[in-house]
C-alpha cells in the first residue's frame, strides 16, 4: 500500500492538465476595470489598455500561474473582476 500511495504522489507532483480552463466573473456595474483579481494574484490594467486585451492578458496570465503552481486543482481558475465604483 506504502508503494501504491507513493506512486500515486509522483504522479500527482508531474500531472499537469493539457489545458487550464479561465472562468472570468464580470461585473456589470458602472465605474473603471481596474484589473482581474484571482485567489493569491491580481492583474492590474496597464494605462491605454483596451478591456479586451486586458482580458486576455488576465487569461493568459492566470493560466501560466496556474501552471507554475501545479498542486492547483482543479484544472480551472476563477478571475474577478476589480472596478472602481462611480456613483
């Protein structure tokens, strides 16, 4: 059993996931994005970026901490979104 459970452990320190799925919450509300907020990380706007490809870079970003981080299960993370209320 001692073998088997090791095994499994090796395993698991060298699985990644071929592909991270990015789940982004969107806030309709009024107001500035400020950037994408994730569990442990933020992705601030850069000045003149379009949303879009804040978007994006949120995305590609959150994946690639994703996989630096490969104990993460499981094979998504979660963005919110950061907006500056207006009244």
């Amino acid at each position: 059993m001692r073998n088997l459970e090791a095994r499994i452990e090796r395993l698991e320190e060298v699985y990644i996931p071929a592909e991270i799925t990015v789940i982004m919450l969107t806030d309709f509300g009024k107001g500035e994005i400020k950037g994408w907020k994730g569990d442990g990380f933020c992705i601030a706007r850069n000045p003149d970026e379009s949303e879009e490809d804040l978007a994006q870079r949120a995305a590609a970003q959150a994946q690639a901490y994703h996989n630096a981080h490969p104990s993460l299960l499981p094979a998504y993370i979660v963005l919110h979104m950061d907006r500056e209320d207006v009244p």
